[in-house]
C-alpha cells in the first residue's frame, strides 16, 4: 500500500469493482472498460511501488511486529493510533529534557561553589610557600650537601677495601705463625689485584697516594713469597710422592710461586737433591737388601742375588730405573702440570716483572717455559743419583763379560731401554746420554770379543773340509749371528732404519768368517772353489732368510755370489761334456762357421777335425761316453750340499752342449747335400769320399734324450 493509504477509506468489495481483466504489469487490458476509478488509480500506485525501497521495507516489517490484521476498523484507525504515539513520545522526551535542564542547574551551581573554595585555597598556599620558601632552599642544601659525604664515604669505604689491606690480613700474609691456607692464597690475590690496579691510580696528576700503596703492597707481596717459599720447603721434606692424593695446598703454592722464578727454581733445586738422594736409596735398597744406615729389610729381595745372570741383572737394575722414572713422572706430573698451563703463566708473569729479567740486555726475551720438557729435566734430575749406581754397575758387567752372544744382548736390552727413556724423558736427559754410552760401550766390547774370537781360529782359516762344506768355524759364527738376529728382532728400532743399523753387526760378526772362506777357496783348485764358496754361501744365506726385514739388502747380495759361482760351475760341466765326448774340437772348428753361408758349408769337408778318419774314432768315443755322462757330470758336483742346484747346473751345461751339437748336426747335414750337388755337376768324376752323416750319424734328439 501507498504511504497515504493509511487513512484511506475502506476499499469496496469486490463485488462493487467494475474493473475489467488487467494485463500481467497491472494496466487495463485493451478493450476493457474505457475509464478508470479511484481504487484502479490506488491499486496501481500500489503496484508501480518499488519493493528494493529500504523505507518501504521497514513499513511493512513494523506493521508485522505490531501484528495489526487487516481489516476496515483497523485500518481507520491506524493513523489516528500512530499520530498519538509520537505525540505521547514527544511529551516523554520534553519531561525528560526538563530533569536534564534541572540537573544542569545544580551542576553549575556546585561548580560556583568549587571556584570559589579554589580561590581561597590558593590564597592560603600562595601565603604558606611564601613563608616556607628559605626553609625549603635551605633544607635543600643540606640534603645535597648529605649526599655529597655518604657519596665520598661509599667512594673512601670502596678504595680501602680495594687498595688497603687489613690488619689482619697483612698479618696472615706476612707471619710465618699464620698458617698458608686459603685465606693466605685468597689475600695474596688480593695483594697481587691491588699493585696492579695502582698503574691506574699512576695515570692522575698527584701519583703519591698511588706510589705509596704499591711501594707498601710490593713489601707485603715479597715478605708472603718469601713465607711461602720457606713453607714450600719445609713441605718439600717430608712429602710422599708415593701417596696418590699430594696435598692441594702444595700444589698450589707452586702454581703461586712460579711467579718468582728465581725463588721456583731453588725450590725445585732443594727438591731435586732430595729426591735424588730418596731414590738413591731406594736404588741401593733393591740392589742389596739393605738401607742406607745399614739396616737390613728382609721384605725386599736383593737384585744382587741373580748378579750371576749378568743378562737378567742388568735387565732387573734397568727396569727398576724405568718403574722408578715412570712412577717419579706420574707423580710431578700430577704435582706440576696437572692443572694445566698454570705454572708457566706465572713463570711469564715473573719474568715480566722481575727487576733483572728488565735489565737483561737479550733483546728477542727469554725463552718460552715449556711445562712438559721442564717436568723431564726434573725427573732426570731425580733419578740421576740411581743412574749413577746403576751405570758403575752395568759397565762392571760390561767389562767383566767374556761372551761375544751376551756382549749383543747386553748392548741391545741397553737399546731397548734407551729407546723407552727417550719416549719418556726427550733426547737431551743425562739418563738417556747414560744409556747410550752404556750401549757403546757394550757393543765396543761386543766388537773387541768378535775380533778376538777371530784372531783365536786364524789358523782354522787354512783348512779346507775335504767334502768341501762350509767349514766349522763358519758353522759356529752362523750360530751365533742367528742368536744376534733373534735378539735384535725383538729390538725396538724402526722399520726403516733396521737394516741399516744391523749392518755393523754383520760386518763384524759375519763378514770376516766369509771373508776367510772366500780365501780359502783361493787354494783351491776349480771347480771346487766355486762348489765350496757355494755350499758356504747357501749356509749363510739360509741363516739370514728368516730375518729378511734386516737382512734382504745382504741376502740378496748373497744370492748374486751364489749365481755368479754357479755360473762359473756351469762353465766348467759344459767344458767336461765337450772333453769327455770328444766333440771339443769339432765344436771348437764349426762355431765361427754357419749352415746358411755357402761358403762355410763347403768349408766343412775340409775340416781336419771331420776327416773321416778323426770322425769316425770322435762318433766312437761320443758313443762310449753319453750312456754315463749324466752320472760322471752329476760326480763332478756331488760336494754341492744343494742337490737341486746341482741338477740345475748340470742340467743348464748339457742344454748348451745340445744346442752346440744341434749346430754340428745341421753343418754335417748341410755339408753332405752340397757334396751331392757338387757330384750331380760333374757326372765324370768319382765319389771318393764318404757320407759325413754315415761316419757320425747321433742325432741331436738322442742326445737329448741320453743326456736328459
């Protein structure tokens, strides 16, 4: 409905509408009725309305809430209803804007009252600052000035309790009767923390009060070094470095008194001589039994009771010197460098500030302290009163020894030992100098027994063994040398330097005997000579096969001798083979010639060696020899103690005998066929001359075969 409709009258039934039929958009169907009336007008107002109006939507949706039916009496009085609710609404809203007013009234009044108490009590403030006014700035200055003395004496408490030390902290610093602990240690920091913290007291205009603290704190620091020197000292003498669990406090006073390196290294000079002299009695105590003051300890048993056994003795004195360095190192270790790098701070540290480390005129500075090779030289120091004990007794042994065997072993357990000291104490300790001029000296004896062993059996040197074997002399120093390989096998040198250092020794303990066979064989006729230098070569050969590692660079120069002597006997069964089957001479005339030259092959007949005379008695004298030829050339080498060998050789004689009698074979063969080619030619002549072949018919195969 249109917004006027509200008050329209009630629309006529609709049996008083004279409407005709309406088209689908509301307007009059062509040929309705000609006119229209009011409610026609009315009906299409209301249909031409357009529904997307908000305002009409919210017509419509305020009549459903209010639930009004339609009917004629409602509608009559719809607009009558509406008008008077806006009016009852306006009457509500005017009685409310009169309270609103009436509050708004009283609001203001109170405020009145508000300004007027405001002004009155600004009056009274303004007459009471006025009056207060020197008493504040007054008060104000003396709250200042308070701040400014609890500011200063904050600052005086702070400076002495950094920079002053108390009472009774000078005392525990400086009496020997306070005892060095902890609150020693923390006040000594202290002291330190305090003279050089004065460097920053220095840098103001008035230096005095600086200098005077660090001038008092020195005097403090060097009476407590002084006090903890003397107690490092006393401590020194009765510490046990057998207990596990070394006093803490002992450590770390050496820590702290590295830091006067002058003061350290008489300390550690006091505590080297009496540890020196704590292990020279523990040393002489294992060795006989007995204390230094001459009490007998049965607990112990004497290392003199197997002085019989020089080998075992000297072994039991060398591994208590190393047990007694290693348990020494163990425990300076734990001592000294347990904490790290602590002592060699502080020893920089004193250098730096010691008085005559500024004056030295060593312009690159000292050297570096090095913990671990200073903790050696310690060590070496500690033990060097039981070396001393222990290299008079070595070298005893050393001299007193007459065997050349134990004078090696000797030598090499003093290797051993030489190499585990420089694992454990460097290369510069007076305990590894030690062992190295024991170990020279031992091998220098080893050396002189060998030369006099040697000189001892010259006269065996003139005697060759009639079945041309290695002679006993050489058999008894192979024996020997093979107990010396043993030990050194077991030596701890390098790999790469093992054949090099046992080349002295072979020098020594090998190379004279086989020298002195090699002249014995200068007497003696070939072949012989050969199969006894080889029958000695083999013997040393086999001796030093199982120790290649050491041995290769001179075995394989043995095998060289070996080979060249073989080659030698090989000559000499090749020349027995040419001798015995008479074929000397016929060799001796065909090699310069070959079956490929004309020339040769008509050289042959002429031969005096082949005439057929000399031939025939030559094929004889061959045919006599090959049925014991293999049997009287195996005689010849029978002495070879190595049967394989000698079967080689032979063997190797009789193939290049085969082969030169292959080359005699294929000439005869030749020189027959250019015979016949010379008779075809000329047809006139005679054949007065016999068939090579049928004069000297072997054949290389049944030499072959005969000689295999």
């Amino acid at each position: 409905m249109a917004s006027d409709g509200l008050a329209s009258p009630p629309l006529p039934g609709r049996d008083s509408l004279s409407l005709g039929p309406l088209s689908p958009t509301g307007s009059p169907v062509p040929g309705s009725a000609g006119r229209s009336n009011p409610l026609s007008s009315k009906v299409t107002s209301v249909l031409s309305t357009s529904y997307a109006d908000a305002e009409f939507r919210e017509s419509l949706a305020l009549l459903d809430e209010r639930g009004i039916s339609n009917s004629a009496e409602t509608r009559r009085q719809l607009r009558l209803d509406i008008q008077k609710e806006v009016i009852d609404s306006n009457g509500k809203i005017v009685t409310e804007f009169g309270r609103v007013a009436e509050q708004l009234r009283r609001i203001g009044s109170t405020i009145d009252r508000l300004n007027k108490s405001y002004q009155e009590m600004r009056g009274h403030v303004t007459t009471a600052h006025e009056s207060t006014s020197t008493i504040l700035e007054e008060a104000s200055s003396l709250m200042t000035q308070r701040r400014n003395i609890e500011t200063k004496q904050q600052v005086l408490k702070a400076f002495r309790e950094h920079f002053v030390l108390s009472e009774d902290e000078v005392a525990s610093l400086t009496l020997t009767a306070e005892p060095v602990d902890d609150r020693f240690f923390a006040v000594l920091s202290k002291a330190k923390r305090i003279r050089k913290d004065c460097e920053f007291l220095l840098g103001f205009e008035s230096q005095t009060l600086g200098l005077e603290i660090m001038d008092q704190t020195s005097k403090y620091l060097n009476q407590a070094f002084q006090k903890l020197y003397r107690w490092v000292q006393k401590e020194f003498k009765t510490l046990n470095l057998e207990n596990p669990q070394i006093n803490s406090s002992v450590r770390r006073a050496i820590r702290v008194l590295a830091e006067r390196p002058s003061l350290f290294q008489n300390c550690l000079d006091f505590f080297a001589e009496a540890r020196e002299q704590i292990l020279s009695d523990s040393f002489y105590l294992a060795l006989t039994g007995t204390a230094g003051s001459g009490a007998k300890d049965n607990s112990v048993k004497p290392i003199e009771l197997v002085a019989h056994d020089p080998l075992r003795y000297t072994g039991d004195m060398l591994a208590w010197t190393h047990s007694a360095a290693v348990s020494e190192r163990e425990a300076l270790e734990i001592l000294f460098i347990s904490d790290g790098n602590e002592i060699a701070k502080g020893i920089q540290e004193g250098r730096e500030n010691e008085l005559w480390m500024l004056m030295a005129d060593d312009t690159d500075g000292p050297a570096e302290f090095d913990a671990v090779k200073a903790l050696n030289e310690l060590v070496d120091r500690d033990v060097s009163g039981a070396v001393r004990i222990l290299r008079q007794r070595v070298e005893q042994v050393i001299q007193t020894n007459e065997e050349t065997i134990l004078a090696y072993k000797l030598a090499n357990l003093l290797g051993f030992y030489r190499f585990t000291f420089s694992k454990l104490l460097g290369d510069e300790s007076v305990l590894l100098q030690s062992m190295a001029n024991l170990e020279s000296e031992a091998l220098r004896q080893f050396r002189s027994l060998m030369r006099d062993h040697i000189t001892t059996i010259e006269g065996e040197f003139q005697h060759t063994p009639s079945d041309l074997g290695p002679p006993e002399f050489l058999q008894d120093a192979l024996k020997q040398l093979t107990a010396i390989m043993k030990t050194y096998e077991t030596s701890l040198t390098s790999e790469g330097d093992r054949e090099a250092d046992f080349e002295p020794i072979l020098a020594e303990s090998f190379d004279p005997f086989l020298a002195g066979c090699e002249n014995m064989s200068r007497n003696i006729p070939p072949p012989s000579a050969s199969i006894f230098l080889v029958n000695c070569l083999l013997a040393a050969r086999g001796a030093l096969d199982p120790f290649a590692d050491f041995t290769r660079t001179r075995v394989a120069r043995l095998q060289s001798t070996i080979d060249e002597h073989a080659a030698r006997l090989v000559e000499s069964q090749y020349a027995f083979f040419r001798r015995e089957s008479a074929l000397d001479p016929i060799f001796a005339a065909l090699a310069p010639l070959s079956d490929a030259e004309r020339d040769d092959v008509a050289k042959v007949a002429k031969l005096e060696p082949l005439q057929p005379e000399a031939l025939g008695a030559t094929s004889q004298s061959l045919d006599d020899f090959l049925p014991s030829a293999v049997m009287d050339a195996m005689e010849n080498v029978k002495h070879l103690q190595d049967a394989r060998l000698a079967r080689e050789i032979t063997e190797e004689a009789a193939d290049r005998f085969c082969e030169d009698f292959e080359h005699v074979e294929g000439l005869l063969i030749e020189a027959d066929e250019y015979a016949l080619e010379v008779a075809a030619a000329d047809r006139d002549g005679e054949e007065t001359r016999s068939s090579l072949r049928g004069l000297f018919p072997r054949t290389t195969g049944e030499i072959r075969v005969l000689l295999s």
